[in-house]
C-alpha cells in the first residue's frame, strides 16, 4: 500500500522532503531532498487597447502586470 500526503507551505524557503518505504520483506529504505519553495504572484491588471483597428494595421496594446513577491522582468505574448 502506497500513502502520499501534500504539503502546502505557508511561506517561501527551502524544505527538506523525506520519504520512506517499506517492502513485504521488511526492508526499509529512504532518501531525502531540499525542495526550493517559490510563489511567483504575477498577475495582468489591465489592458490598454485601441478603440479600433483595421486587418493589416498595427496598433499599440498596452499590458499591466503586478508582481507582488520578487523584483523580476516578465514576458506577455498575445496570440
């Protein structure tokens, strides 16, 4: 039988992350690994669009983005 349990962080650090098994035969076996625990809260605002546009035209659209955890660059792509 296998149990697998979730664990939610309630900050950002770095965790230690056991596990251990144990087979029919008894024999016991187990590792562990540091887990890196980063929230990266971005989020788009707003847009910023034209009232119009026509086919073949290129108008400017501006995109707001919020990041409230780390100072870091983004990149929007719009399709």
């Amino acid at each position: 039988m296998l149990c697998l349990y979730a664990k939610q962080y309630q900050v950002d650090g770095n965790y230690t992350v056991s596990v251990q098994v144990t087979i029919p035969s008894g024999e016991v076996y187990s590792t562990s690994q540091v887990l890196s625990v980063r929230t990266h809260d971005v989020a788009i605002t707003s847009f910023s669009v034209p009232q119009s546009a026509r086919a073949g035209q290129t108008r400017q659209i501006t995109v707001y983005v919020r990041n409230s955890r780390y100072l870091e660059k983004g990149q929007v792509e719009l399709y």
